[in-house]
C-alpha cells in the first residue's frame, strides 16, 4: 500500500533555532516528492518538489533532502521564525495521473 | 484577487440537508480536484476533473457528487450529508498531469454536519 509517514507529528521550538522534520515514503512507482506549508485555516502552499535525480532543494530558508534509495526525505529548517509556526505536510507523486499521497503532516510551534 | 478560491468558507448544516461547495479558479488550469482534510489524516482525494467532460472519482466518492459547470468552475455536492462528513474541503488545480504539475490549493470550506 502505497504511504507516507511523517515524523515527528508535532514540535516546539524557539525562535532562531532550527529544526528538521522527516518523511519516509513507501509509493511505488516515484515519481516526485513535495513539501507543502498549511497555515491555520488556509490551503497548503507548495515549498519544493523534487524528483528522483535530486539530492537537495532550497526555498530560502527550508532545505529538502531527498534519498530515494531509502525512500526517506527531511525538510530543514534554518533560524525559525515565528510565522514558520504551521503544518507541513510530505507528498508523494506516482507516475501519470495517480492520486497523490499524503502525509499527516508535522504541527511546528516557533515560539518566542 | 487569489487565483483559487472556494465559497462559503465556514458552513453549518443538519444530517440530511444537500449542500453545495463551489471552487473558482482564475489559473486557467484545466485539472481541477476536490479534497478533504480530516484531524490526524492526510489529505484524501474525492473527485477531479481534466476537463468539462472528463470527472473522475477519487478515493473516497461515496456520498459525494462534483459538477464542472466551466473550465473555472467546480462544484462538489452532498447529497444527504451526514456528521462524518463534517471536515475542511479543499479544491485545487494544476496545468498538466497531477505527477509532473504543482498543485495549487483554495483556501478550504469548514463544514459541520450536526
């Protein structure tokens, strides 16, 4: 069965300091994985996809790592700000028009 | 203006009661889908459309009908809806097949069937 698992489900931190979130994946056959930012009561906001070949994708301060060996990816973030406090959600892509997968996501709390 | 939006946002109805989410978009995409988000779950698929005539169903179409009025226009219908029914509604586009496409999300409808 095709699913995506991410760690941890919630995390507190404070301000200015970083973080790292992890995925791990299970779809098959892959064709890319996605990182989405979901604000409190907002739609998810794409922050990277990367496809097999990628190792590493920046979007300014967030950092994706991908290895599809393993099927794992990590979503890093540097110097947290406040208005980082939000759901991040991991998707997975198959190939065609195959649903997306998507995590559960991880509740991130950046507190002063 | 946002390129997707959804209306109403906020919607209280009773078990039985048929009601109505539409989505607009302004992207001119041609893909449009519906989702809904539940607390502890990830998001699952209802229904999506490649065009006027083309609507598929998703992973979870029971108890749900969609309406593709126009390229912009999405509709997703309960017919008798029920309390498991109550979570956030998303619709969202992309320009091209959903496995090479960035998706783009409305800003979600939250309905509560009580």
């Amino acid at each position: 069965k095709n699913q995506v698992e991410q760690s941890p489900q919630s995390l507190i931190i404070l301000e200015g300091k970083n973080c790292t979130l992890q995925c791990n994946y299970t779809v098959s056959p892959f064709s890319n994985l996605r990182w989405y930012k979901q604000d409190t009561g907002r739609g998810p906001v794409s922050l990277t996809i990367m496809t097999f070949s990628e190792n590493t994708k920046s979007n300014g301060r967030y950092t994706a790592t991908l290895d599809a060996d393993t099927k794992q990816s990590s979503l890093h973030i540097t110097a947290s700000q406040l208005s980082d406090s939000a759901s991040y959600i991991c998707v997975v892509s198959g190939t065609g028009n195959t649903p997306l997968v998507f995590g559960k996501g991880t509740r991130l709390s950046v507190i002063a | 203006d946002a390129d997707v939006t959804q209306t109403p946002r906020n919607r209280i109805t009773k078990t039985g009661k048929r009601i109505m989410l539409e989505c607009s978009q302004t992207k001119g995409h041609d893909r449009m889908y519906w989702y809904r988000q539940d607390p502890g779950l990830g998001l699952r698929l209802i229904y999506y459309s490649f065009d006027v005539k083309d609507i598929n169903k998703g992973e979870i179409s029971d108890g749900y009908s969609v309406s593709r009025q126009a390229q912009a226009k999405f509709s997703l219908s309960l017919e008798s809806a029920i309390p498991n029914q109550t979570a956030l509604y998303f619709c969202a586009t992309s320009e091209g097949r959903i496995s090479s496409y960035e998706q783009y999300f409305g800003p979600g409808t939250r309905l509560t069937v009580t």
